[in-house]
C-alpha cells in the first residue's frame, strides 16, 4: 500500500465527510419519544479494554456509545474518583504496591436493600488519598475472549477528568456523548464527612462546573473549596454537549438529587419490590424521569428476580397494590406515567444472557413466556418492548443488533407507505 | 451497577450465544460470487490504533474485520518483521535510542514498477537485526481524532507473531479472520541476500508452516535452514480458520508466489498506465486472482489519476491495448476475467476521502460522473459496483455501512415480500 501523504495535506481542505455514520432514516422507535434506543457504554466499553479508564472512554466513543457511563466514589480527602467497586483489589495491581498495604482490611455493611456486604483483605477507596489511588493501574476481567494487552497500562481517574475526557472526545469526534454517573452507595461514603449530603454535593459542583447541571437548590459551596476542579476550556463554535443523567440505587439520593438540580434522575434498582407494582412507580416517578431495573424484570419477571436475590415481600401488601406487574407490561406501566426505561447490563455476546428463564424449571411468567434464545432475540425484545437506553458491553455488537432492528422497522413502516 | 459474578459462574454454560453478530440473509450482492463485500482491517485498525501493533489486530478482530493486513519486510539477519515502510523513524521513538542513531542514513532505491523512493535520515529496517528493531515502540499518527493513548506501549512484531496472533484470535473470539500479507519492495529486500528470492521464499516458508500455504513448486528451502519457527499448537477441534492471501505491487513477485504456493494474489497497482486496459488486464488474469487498485481508479479514473503522479504514457500503445476502462466499468471488467476487486484505502469519516473528482476543476472520467459527496456515498457506489474486498479503516463505519447496504439489498431483493 502506498501512503498518499501529500495527496492528503493538498485535499485535507476539500470536500470533509461528516462524523460518525449514523442512521438517519425517519423511523418511529416505540421507545417514549419516537426516537431510536440509545447505547449506553457500560463503564465505557468495559468489553474491550479495561473499565472505567481513560482507554474505555476512548473506545466507547469510537465505536458510537451515545452515552458513556461512569461509577463515583468518594477518597478519604474528598475526591471524587471513577470506579464501580468500593475495593480496588479485584480490578487493579495495588496489591503489588508496598505503600498501599496498610489499607488492606475486612468491612462489613448493609446497605440500602437490607442487602449485607462482607469484604476481606481488601482496599477501600474511602480509607485512601487521591495521591494513593493515582498510584494503581487498572486490569482487565480475566475473561478469555478480552484483550489482557492493556493491563497495567491506565490508572483510574476523578469524575472531573472523566468530564473532562467526554469534553475532549466531543471536541475530537465531534459528537456529543452524555454523561451519566451514578453515586455508588452514598450512604456509606458520606459517613465521617462534616455533613450527610457531601458526596451528592461534591458530585452536583463538579457536573455544573462543566456545564452538565444547574444547581436547583441551596447548596453550601464553602465546604468544598477544597474540591479538585480543573479549569474548563470554551467548546469551538458549532460544538454541543451531550445531555446528563443522575444515577443512583439509593431512591433518597436518587430524591435529593432531583430536587437540586435539573438532571434527570435514572431510578436504578435490583433487589426491591418498589419497581414492580404500579403504587411504587407511582411514587419512583415523582423524582425520576428514568427507571433502570434489571434486565430480568423485563423477561423472567419480578417474583422470580426478587426471590433468586433473596428478597421477601408481602404477598397480602403487593396484592392490595395491585400485584406485580407482568415483565411484558412492564415498559408499558413505566412509559405511561411519562418515564423513560433503561435496563442493564447486555453483555457481549461470547458471555451468558444470564436470565433466569434460561434455567430449567423457572418459567418467564410474561403472558408471553418468552425467553431470549439468544443475543439477537433479546435485543430485538427489548427494542419492540421500547427500552429508551440500554447498557452495553460490546457496543460494536449493539450498534450492529440496532441497525438490523432499524431494517426491520424500515420494512414494516415502507410496506404502510407502498400499499 | 452490581456485579453478577455469581449469576454468570452458574449460568455460564446455559444459553452461551454464538460470536459475533452476523448478517446472515440470503441476500445476492453483485461481488464475483454474490456474497457480502469482505472488509479488509488496513494495517489492523488504524484508525484507532498504532499501526501494526498487537492492539491494531486485536481491535480489527473485535470490530468484526473479515480480513486483517500485515506489511512484510525484512531485517539485516533475515527475519520478517511487519511494518509498512522501509523504515521506522516516521512511528517509531527509534530516533530516542541511542543504540540505534548509527543506523540513520539517506536511502533511493528504485521499485520494479519505476517508483522512485528518495528518503533521508530513517532508520532502515534492512540495516537493522531483529533485536534491534525490538527494541523501539510504535505511535499513532497524529490526528486528533484518534486517540494517542497507546504511544509507546506497543512494539514492532514479526510475521510469525502476526500469524500467532491471528490464530489467537480465531480461538478466543470463535470466528476465523483472513491474512492477507503483503510483501513490501521485494528487489530492495532481495538485495545482498544470498539469491534473488529469498525474501519470497522465507515468507513463503512461514506461511506455509502456520498450515496457511501450500508449496507447489520447489523453493530453495536450503538456504533458510536458519529460519527458527516456533512448534505450532493443533487448534481446538473444529476451529474455523480463515483464507490466506498474498499481495504485491510488485508483478514480478506477484507471479513468483502465485506459481510457488496455492495461494490466491492479489496484484497491488496504481501507477502502470497498461494496467487499466483490457489486454492490460489480460496479462494480470494469468497469475492473480484478485486486483488491487488505489480507488480513484473506479471514481475520477485513470487518465486523471496518472496524470497527478506525473505517469506519463504512449498513447499509442494504450489504444493498442484497448484504451483506458472508464472507471464505472473497471470492476465490470475485473470480473468478466473471473477475477475479484480490492479497492484501498477507505479512512475514517474524519478524514479526507481522497478523490481527485474532490477538486471542482478536475471532472469524474465515468459516464454518470460520479464523485461521492459522503462515506454513505462512497461505500455505496462501491458496494454497487461489486467489490469483492475493501481495505478500511474505522472497521465500525465500514461494518454498520455495510449493513445498512445489505437492507437497501433487502428492500430491492424482497420487494412486495411483506405486502403478500
């Protein structure tokens, strides 16, 4: 292969594609705006290179996330750092770090859900300096079919430069990516702060300092000068942002959140009734413009989800209320008291669907009983169902699965058109 | 988010999909044998990678790339290193080691084709040892659009490691991909070698011996007796393994692999006038299965993109040979001789697409003047001329380009299927 070097500098002036392909056919989505479901990486594409890097960004964004999605935690001197485990054991080398050692220890704790934690000969990012943190490098899940080439290669970053890195790639890529963190179990990192509402308050400054949020409600400011924010430079003319999106499992977070600022609020939940009956969404939709349950509430169904966690319920209480809400009504309830639906997490297709249906002797209780056979029906499942998001991995994947989809609403909307 | 660790380890052998998301329709493309165009990972995926590095062909794989591309060269003690040019200063940090700066020197040499290469203070792959050329790391082109995260982290590796690596792949990602080497100035490579063959041959040899190549004509396997290859794994029962392919610009080689070995060629051109003429053609037609021009060839045409490298020709002689195809009919032709196309390159949709039609001034040579105005535009009108192959870059365009082709396929195949 030549290298036409010259020819490009001559005609880098003349005639420049546009960005990203994208499909820009005029299809109506039954997602509740119309418009086509949206990919969200989840932990950037954590499929691929290590999550939550600087490198998982990148390839989300290359490969056409529409949102790249982040997990806040909270350091000892008050920073916000990226990272969905309280404990950097499991995805870093900080065991090879001598200096890191005196953090190793055991915790346990409930959290939210009643769910309990225990954790041994571990290290947490709450009992650690922002300067001991940028000490760890990340590594990949060992899971055959990822790349092991970029271990030890990136450190983790601070929710600023994680705004700062969706900034660079608007600007380079020239799309917007929206934003989308979610505070990990705030309870737990707001204890030993000089108030309750630190992390929410620490997280609301830093998303408005990047022009992500407008503060909504009373925030005081003076307890977090110390709060590490770079400065930000004036996107070029022509350039918009994503949009933002709170997440959170903690409903009260979930509440504060909404009532100062202007960001929706993804209601996330895994292990609790209050998704399923209609009188707990009517309640999640007076703070949420999102509900973002697992997956499986949507397929095998509620009584199965709840109880392979573990979780109890009232059966004579979910009656009065009306019962749980079949799976493949489920969207349908949650669009019509004007929420969008954002399920997770779908996994590269080399990985297990992991439904429960998939089980023997555990029926899907939608009317349907449908169970997804494999990747391409599950996606297409959740497309006709209407999901506005969805987290991915392997968004390479899930861009192809929402084109194929495209194709067939294409086919189905032209056939009106030609009769 | 919480993590499933337990779900996953219980359910892990239940419902297991297959690998990669694939097209299957029966849908009739117009390339030689009515399937989907091939997308060939130019140089792994450097779009998004240094190219030629571990992370290139790892990220083509991952992007669904049916073939992904190694450019052979040759060290001073006859190993076969992958890299595109003839030197290594342009993306390499090989100007930082000072082990290396005694190497650094002009070169010209001439190619078989009458390309003239005048380069200056590099750093030649054929003057250096394996050890040598291990010891610097790769970078990325400088464009903002792709990102410098991986500057010096990735190494130069050897068609052995390539092959290694392709073969990794095929088990890890369970699907095969297609090599598709091409040797890089075989006369220079040849030069002070013990004969005129012998970057051929121990390309040849390697392939041969990662179960990719037949040999079907005697090689002077004696004189590389030095060549250490490493023992080859059998691969797991019912693996998948993708075509080979050879490639050139060089016809004289072109033809010297294609007798010696059962594997297809694809002869490489853009600047030989006689090339784009039907007994041009002809000639290519005894010994290459695939052809390989630079794609303005198909777009603006021959006689514009000649003339802007300054190839002059005997007007005569090409009248002779049938005159110049006109670029809406060059695949047509390609195919009516029973062989395939490969256009190169098609870059990220950040970049310039390259046709010299681009430029108000110089007009499209087909009958339909055409000039594609998009990256739509232009996979389109390839992938309705009939290309068997393209070389990309951003595999992910290319990929969802393709399938958004497919269902214009769809739509004209099945028209009325839905309406019965």
């Amino acid at each position: 292969m030549r290298t036409n070097d010259i020819a490009v500098a001559i005609l880098s002036l003349v005639g420049l594609s546009a960005a990203f392909i994208d499909d820009t056919r005029n299809l109506k989505w039954s997602t509740l705006g119309g418009k086509k479901t949206r990919l969200i990486g989840h932990r950037g594409e954590r499929a691929f290179v290590p999550e939550h890097t600087y490198a998982s960004y990148w390839q989300a964004a290359l490969e056409g996330a529409d949102f790249i999605e982040p997990d806040l935690a909270l350091t000892r001197d008050g920073q916000i750092v990226v990272s969905h485990n309280l404990w950097l054991g499991e995805t870093t080398n900080i065991r090879d770090i001598p200096e890191l050692q005196k953090y190793k220890r055991n915790i346990t704790w409930p959290d939210s859900s009643g769910h309990v934690y225990e954790l041994t000969n571990e290290y947490f990012i709450f009992d650690m300096t922002l300067e001991d943190i940028k000490k760890v490098r990340v590594m990949q899940s060992d899971v055959e079919y990822r790349p092991q080439i970029y271990n030890g290669l990136f450190g983790l970053l601070t929710f600023d430069e994680y705004l700062s890195t969706m900034r660079e790639l608007t600007v380079k890529l020239g799309r917007p990516f929206g934003a989308i963190p979610e505070l990990k179990m705030p309870k737990i990192y707001n204890m030993g702060r000089p108030y309750p509402r630190y992390f929410e308050d620490r997280a609301i400054i830093t998303l408005s300092h990047y022009g992500l949020a407008n503060i909504t409600g009373n925030i005081d400011k003076s307890q977090h000068s110390d709060l590490i924010l770079s400065p930000v430079a004036p996107l070029p003319a022509g350039s918009a942002l994503g949009p933002a999106v709170w997440q959170c499992f903690d409903q009260d977070t979930s509440a504060y959140l909404a009532n100062n600022t202007d960001v929706p609020v993804a209601c996330t939940r895994r292990c609790h009734a209050s998704l399923l009956h209609t009188q707990g969404l009517d309640a999640v939709a007076k703070y949420a413009k999102i509900v973002a349950p697992w997956k499986d509430f949507f397929v095998t169904g509620a009584e199965a989800s709840l109880k392979a966690k573990g979780v109890t319920w009232n059966a004579t209480e979910i009656a009065a209320m009306g019962g749980f809400i079949a799976p493949d009504q489920l969207v349908k309830e949650i669009h019509s008291r004007g929420m969008e639906v954002c399920p997770w997490t779908f996994y590269n297709s080399k990985e297990s669907l992991s439904y429960l249906c998939q089980e023997k002797g555990i029926k899907p209780a939608s009317r349907s009983g449908f169970c997804p056979k494999d990747k391409t029906e599950e996606f297409f499942y959740f497309f006709e169902q209407g999901a506005d998001y969805m987290f991915v991995e392997d968004i390479v994947e899930a861009n192809i699965l929402r084109t194929f989809f495209a194709n067939k609403l294409e086919n189905k909307q032209n056939q009106r058109l030609d009769s | 988010m919480r993590i499933h660790a337990l779900a996953s380890a219980s359910l892990a052998i239940i419902g297991t999909t297959s690998a990669f998301i694939d097209d299957t329709r029966d849908l009739k493309w117009n390339t030689l044998d009515g399937k989907k165009t091939q997308l060939v990972g130019h140089r792994g995926e450097k779009a998004f990678m240094p190219e030629h590095s571990l992370g290139s062909y790892w990220q083509a794989a991952l992007e669904g790339a049916d073939f992904i591309e190694p450019d052979l060269t040759l060290t001073k003690d006859g190993h076969l290193v992958v890299n595109h040019n003839e030197w290594i200063g342009d993306l390499t940090n090989a100007k930082e080691i000072p082990e290396l700066q005694k190497y650094r020197r002009n070169l010209t040499w001439t190619d078989d084709d009458g390309t003239f290469h005048d380069i200056k203070n590099e750093y030649f792959i054929h003057d250096m040892t394996l050890e040598d050329i291990k010891k610097v790391r790769t970078h990325q082109a400088n464009m903002t659009f792709r990102p410098q995260i991986y500057n010096g982290y990735f190494g130069l590796l050897t068609f052995e490691e390539y092959l290694q690596t392709i073969r990794e792949l095929t088990v890890k990602l369970g699907r095969p991909f297609g090599v598709i080497p091409e040797l890089k100035s075989p006369k220079l490579y040849n030069t002070n070698r013990t004969y005129s063959r012998y970057f051929e041959d121990r390309a040849i040899i390697t392939l041969n011996h990662y179960g990719w190549a037949k040999i079907t004509k005697k090689i002077n396997t004696a004189a590389h007796k030095d060549l250490k290859l490493a023992p080859v794994k059998p691969l797991p029962a019912g693996t998948k393994v993708g075509p080979s392919v050879w490639q050139c610009f060089d016809q004289d080689t072109a033809k010297y692999l294609s007798s010696h070995t059962d594997v297809p060629v694809v002869a490489l051109n853009e600047n030989t006038p006689a090339f784009f003429t039907p007994k041009g053609l002809d000639q290519v037609a005894k010994y290459a299965k695939i052809v390989s021009p630079w794609k303005d060839f198909f777009v603006t045409g021959a006689e514009a993109y000649l003339k802007s490298q300054n190839i002059t020709w005997d007007p005569k002689e090409i009248k002779r040979l049938g005159g110049f195809i006109a670029p809406d009919q060059l695949a047509k032709e390609i195919h009516k001789r029973g062989m395939t196309i490969s256009p190169y390159t098609f870059y990220d949709s950040h970049q310039n697409m390259l046709y010299l039609c681009q430029d108000p001034s110089i007009k499209p040579a087909s009958r339909s003047g055409f000039c594609p105005k998009n990256k739509t535009e232009e996979f389109f009108y390839f992938f309705d001329q009939g290309m068997d192959y393209m070389f990309v870059e951003d595999i992910v365009e290319a990929n969802v380009l393709r399938i958004l082709y497919a269902n214009k396929l769809e739509n004209q195949q099945r028209k009325g299927y839905y309406a019965a």
